[in-house]
C-alpha cells in the first residue's frame, strides 16, 4: 500500500521544519562567529591602545593619574 495523501503532506510539512530548524541553526552559528570575531577585534584594539598610552606613558584614567 502507498502512502495516502494526507500522510504525504503531513511527511512534506516534517520536512519543511527540519529545513526550517536547520537554517535556524546554521544562521545563528554564523552570527555567534560573526559576534565572536567582532569581539576579538575590539579586544585587540584595546590592547593596541593600551600598549601605545605605556610607550607614551599617558593613562586612560580621568583623573589622568
């Protein structure tokens, strides 16, 4: 016996939210390295501007101690 009609459609809707799912998944992994890589930029930046304030011997802080 083959599948009736409805089972097919109710097989295609499974699917379609499996893909669904999937796609979720992949953008949001593709947005936590986006975010990450975002994140160590930022971290190495700062890192650049604190080691040029040692070399000019300047500070961040606003007393300007």
């Amino acid at each position: 016996m083959s599948e009736s009609h409805v089972e097919q459609q109710v097989a295609a809707r499974i699917a379609a939210a499996k893909q669904r799912t999937e796609e979720e998944r992949r953008r949001r992994a593709e947005l936590a390295a986006a975010r990450a890589a975002g994140v160590a930029r930022r971290h190495a930046a700062k890192l650049r501007r604190l080691a040029e304030a040692a070399v000019d011997n300047t500070s961040w802080a606003a007393s300007g101690a």
